[in-house]
C-alpha cells in the first residue's frame, strides 16, 4: 500500500510538541501592526496549541504527525 500524503498547506503550519499535542502560530501579524498595541503585537509572537476539538480535524489531515 502507498504512503499516504499529507496536506501541504497543513505541514506548514502546524507542528507536534513532544506530549502529542498540536502547535500553531497565531493570526492577525501580517501587516498593518503600526495601530496594533505593542502588547498585542508581543502575544501575537507567541505560538499557542490548537484547541482539541480542532486537533482530531488537523490529525486526519497529517497523517505522519
């Protein structure tokens, strides 16, 4: 049987911590920062976990994560 692919879109963007669970990086820090408050620009650095709903919809898309 084939290996079976991965989304490419989804490899990008999403990475495993050690314990299994899904990380990603936050929106909304593309452009247009100069209204932004610099402590929203400080929180939006930060990567954060995807919520486990979420998880189950991205783990069908990474089949090797």
């Amino acid at each position: 049987m084939p290996k079976m692919k991965s989304k490419r879109g989804a490899v990008k963007r999403f990475k495993a911590t050690a314990s299994g669970k899904i990380k990603r990086r936050k929106g909304w820090k593309s452009h247009l920062l100069e209204w932004k408050s610099p402590k929203r620009r400080r929180r939006l650095r930060k990567a954060s976990l995807v919520s486990k709903e979420d998880a189950r919809r991205i783990k069908r898309l990474l089949p090797y994560l």
